[in-house]
C-alpha cells in the first residue's frame, strides 16, 4: 500500500510504499499513480499549491567575498580603536608641550627682567 506521510501543514515528507494497512494521523493512503507534485493535504482533501522559490544556496566565491568583507570591517573597526588611542596621546602631548611652553615663557620673561610671572 501506497502512503503520504505529512507535516502538520500538511505538506508531503515522505512518499511510502508499505507491506500493510496504517492506522496513523499523519500518514493518508494514496492511489498508486497519483502524482504528489505540488499537494498538500488539507481537510481531508488534496489541494494544488505553489512551491515558494528556494533561496540559492551561496557559491564558494560569495562565501569567500563574505568572509572578506568580515575581516576588513574587523580591521577597520581595530584602526579606529588604535585611532582613538594615538588621538589621545597626541592630546596629552599637546597639553604637555603647552605646559612646558608656558614655564619657559615664564623663566625667559623673569631672565630678561620682565617682573614676577605667574607660573
């Protein structure tokens, strides 16, 4: 005997042919030439649908181009770590250099007799 097992949507995932009678919800008897291409089973009836389109599977290039794409977002995003790491060294070196300019400024207005500075 000629079987369809089905889902619970009611969509064919097996065609079987079997030695005996089955008893079960999910398995209705077919005639053998019946042709289950684009059936589902609802309500006790079988009923024609269209297959919704697969989605293409990615070739090994694609896979590839992916992978790519990935590392040079990570590499960028480790640029703009180190980018905002170098931007506050060269602040503090800023602010630094400004400091020491200030106090020689000072000890050169004092040098040349220029007063009292405030340091």
């Amino acid at each position: 005997m000629r079987y369809a097992q089905i889902n619970k949507d009611g969509f064919v995932i097996s065609d079987s042919h079997l030695s005996g009678e089955v008893t079960a919800d999910d398995m209705v008897p077919l005639e053998e030439d019946f042709d289950l291409s684009n059936k589902r089973y609802v309500d006790g009836q079988w009923e024609d649908y269209v297959p919704e389109p697969a989605e293409p599977e990615p070739d090994a290039q694609d896979v590839v181009q992916a992978q790519m794409l990935l590392n040079q977002a990570d590499i960028i995003a480790k640029q703009q770590e180190q980018d905002v790491v170098l931007a506050e060294m060269l602040l503090q070196q800023s602010v630094k250099q400004q400091e020491q300019d200030e106090v020689l400024a000072a000890i050169l207005l004092n040098q040349m007799g220029g007063g009292e500075a405030d340091v």
